[in-house]
C-alpha cells in the first residue's frame, strides 16, 4: 500500500494510492470537510466503485458514526439503498467503499427543472419502501431530504431511486453518538421533534418524505429557516396547493398530513403513506407529453444562518417501545389542510420566488389562499410569546450559566448540487455523473445546509 500522505494534504493527492490492498483510487470526485470521494478500481474484481475517505480533523465520536454509517447501511441490503461493499478501518483514513452510482441527486435535478406529480410520487413511494425496510430494522434516518435521495441513470425504470447517508441515523440497539442535547439534520426538512431534541421513529423519516415531496412538486422546501431553525416547529409550511396550481387536492392533502407539526397526526409508518400515494398513482396529473416539468428560476442555495436555541424539553421515552403522544413544552402549529377544488393540468409557467417576499398571514397554512379555501377561524396560539420567553432566557443564560454551539459547516472543492451529492463535470452538460455519498458529512456533520448543533448546560 502507498505511504500515506502528510496530515493536511490536498486530497487530489490521494489518487494513485491503494487502500486495502485492493482499492486503487483513480480519481477525485469530490471533497468536504470530513472527508472525500473517489472514483477507485476494486483490483480483484476488476470493477469501479466508489470509496468515501474520512480524512482532517475527527474524533472517536466522528469515526465511531462513519463505522455505524458502513454497518446500518450494509444490513439493510435494499434495492433503494445504496449498497456498501466493504468498511476499512485503517489509520490515519478510515475508508467505506460503496457502489459508484451514476446520474444525479433530486436536488441536482431540481436545478433544472419540477418532477411531474407522477415521477414524484414514484419517487417518494421508493424512498418510503427503503425506509419501512429500514424501519424494521429499528433505524431512522433522520435526514431524508432531496440531497439524499440518489437518481440512478441507465435503468430499466424510468426513476430509480437510492437512499444515502445513514451517518446521522438513529439505531435501536446503538448507544446515541451525539451529544445528550445535540440536534442532528438539515433545519429545512428537520422534523419539529428533532429540533425539540424528543422522540424519533418512524414518523420523523414520513415528514421528511413529505419534504422531499413538496420540494419535488414546488421547488422549494416546506419551510424557510434561513432565520433559525425554531421555523421548523412553529411555521406551518404554505399551502402546496396555492403555489402549483392544478395539482390533486388529495395528492396536497397528503403532502400536508406528512408535513404535520405533531407527530401523531402523520401517516403511522412509511407503509401507510406509500399506501395512500399508490391509490393516487396513476390518476394525478401530470405534464403533458411526459417528462420534467417547467423550468426553475432559482437563486443559489442560501445556508441558514443560525443562532443560538433554547434547549427545548422532549417527551419521556415510553416502556413499551411504542412512541407515547407527542407533547412538548411548546404546542404545534397545525398544518393540515382541507382540500382544494380540483384544477387543469401542471403549470406550464416558471414557479413563484423561491421565497414569500412579505410575511404570510397565519391560519391553518400560512401563503396564499384561494377563495375557494379560506383560511380557518384565528385561534389564540399562547406559543408564541412562549417562545419569545424562552428565547431570551436562552440568550441571558449564555451569558454566564449557559453555552451553545453551532457549527454550520459548507462543503467546498467540487461543485455541489446544493446538498451535498457530488457531481463532476463529465458525463452530462449537467455534471451527470455523480458518486452516491455526502462527503462533507463523512462524520455525520457537514452537508451544505446540514447543522449539528450541541447546547451545553454548563456543566
């Protein structure tokens, strides 16, 4: 095996060398703060694969996340998982070597153009056959979002769809790696439980499928926390239906259900949800003629920018096993949505702004309502000036008893699609060849957007 290289050395450094004897690393496909990925030669078996390298700066916790990374994912052996070949624990770079999938991220993707409401939920319904197997298995991905979700090209099946990164997971029979207060995933499609630092199951993974949806239909994810991550528990998303006129009220109405604030009124399990979108298949409209939807006319991806939280307090872990009733200390804002008078067919025109330019009304979905759906009666919400409470207290204790740190980490070097997925220049004028990994996630913290965020106690 070639030496290694000297600690702080360029990654493009690393091509040449032979890491476990049979992974020779042919080229640099793209790098992140943890660690980077390479197109590698498997010598016996004379196939290409990918090989994510975790490099610079990590510690125990970092590594002991990418080998559960490589474990959760080789067992769950799914065709809409990407599949892990071998996990080298070698000193100083630990390695996990993966098929090399060609094609390109939903984010990727949306950087050209809508999905259909057809390809959408084909789309959806592999991820959630992916995350019911996983699911079984006692893991939660925590992290579902349009960077995670690999597009395979050169199949048989028009849309085939492969889940990555399980750095950030949460397996059943595996001690926490994070942190006791430590808020792991990406703010803008982070379930309110995850940022309330509660109970995680199944139904976090259906709101993030519900996010991938919207972002699918929309071209914009649920909900803006550009200005916090607090958004993702007290801002309703806007009424899908408003912004892609003609789409199926009930295709809306289960978008919305996923997307709801309090766990227990989503769809149960991955199951459930695929259940209600089959019924849906092939009767939503879609573009005529086939194919993508409109054109995007989308600025580039803004990191959120993020300030200290209050440590927000949970529900209690039930005996059973089974997730009790959701009951923060803060109450949801409701996001469901009655159903809208059926339209034409998918829009034919470029979408809205990306984001409101002034601040939605509240009701029981924030945006734009047609007539045909008024907004519900206006309830007193005593959350809100809650929140302001908490909020404050929060930055006074920072003070002196108190100490938060946000870490929001971009991945830089090679050109991202937004989320993370890595994409080269060749093999399509869009940088359609693309290896099926996050490497600025390597150890479960940097993914563009993607924030882990530790509040200390003081102790």
């Amino acid at each position: 095996m070639t030496a290694p290289s000297a600690p702080g050395a360029p990654p493009e450094s690393f091509v040449g060398r032979t890491l476990g004897g049979r992974y020779r690393l042919v080229r640099l496909l793209g790098s992140g703060g943890m660690g980077s990925v390479y197109e590698a030669e498997q010598l016996d078996l004379r196939r290409v694969v990918a090989v994510k390298v975790m490099r610079g700066r990590f510690d125990s916790v970092d590594l002991a996340r990418f080998r559960v990374e490589a474990e959760t994912t080789a067992r769950l052996g799914h065709p809409h998982i990407v599949t892990v070949i071998e996990f080298i624990d070698a000193s100083p770079e630990p390695a996990l070597v993966m098929e090399l999938l060609r094609g390109r991220s939903v984010s990727g993707a949306l950087k050209q153009r809508l999905f259909s409401p057809e390809q959408a939920i084909t789309i959806a319904r592999q991820v959630l056959s992916a995350l019911a197997a996983a699911h079984r298995s006692g893991v939660v991905h925590r992290d579902i979002k349009p960077a995670n979700v690999f597009l395979v090209d050169g199949t048989a099946i028009a849309e085939l769809a492969k889940v990555l990164d399980f750095g950030v997971a949460k397996v059943a029979d595996i001690e926490p790696l994070s942190a006791q207060n430590a808020m792991v995933g990406t703010p803008a499609y982070m379930a309110p439980e995850q940022v309330l630092r509660g109970l995680v199951d199944a139904r976090t993974d259906v709101y993030g499928v519900g996010g991938l949806l919207y972002a699918m239909l929309s071209g914009r994810p649920p909900v803006d926390t550009r200005g916090g991550v607090v958004a993702a528990v007290t801002v309703p998303p806007l009424n899908l239906g408003s912004l892609v006129p003609g789409l199926s009220p009930e295709l809306v109405s289960i978008v919305h259900r996923a997307l709801e604030k309090a766990p227990a009124a989503r769809f149960e399990s991955a199951d459930e949800m695929s259940s209600a979108l089959a019924r849906l298949q092939g009767g939503v409209s879609t573009v005529p003629g086939g194919a993508l939807g409109p054109p995007l006319h989308l600025p580039p991806p803004t990191a959120p920018t993020l300030v200290s939280q209050p440590t927000f307090t949970g529900p209690p872990s039930s005996p059973s096993g089974r997730p009790p009733s959701f009951s923060p200390s803060l109450p949801y804002a409701s996001t469901h949505l009655s159903p809208q008078p059926q339209g034409g067919g998918f829009p034919a025109q470029p979408m809205p702004p990306p984001w409101p330019t002034d601040r939605p009304a509240r009701s029981g979905v924030d945006g734009p309502l047609g007539s045909a759906m008024p907004p519900p009666p206006r309830k007193s919400s005593p959350w809100v000036p809650i929140l302001l409470v908490a909020l404050a207290l929060v930055t006074v204790a920072g003070l002196g008893l108190a100490a938060a740190l946000v870490v929001v980490s971009r991945d830089a070097g090679a050109a991202s699609d937004g989320g993370g997925a890595i994409t080269t220049p060749s093999g399509g004028p869009d940088g359609s060849v693309a290896v099926a990994i996050n490497p600025g996630d390597a150890g479960g913290r940097s993914d563009g957007n993607k924030s882990r965020i530790d509040a200390g106690s003081g102790r």
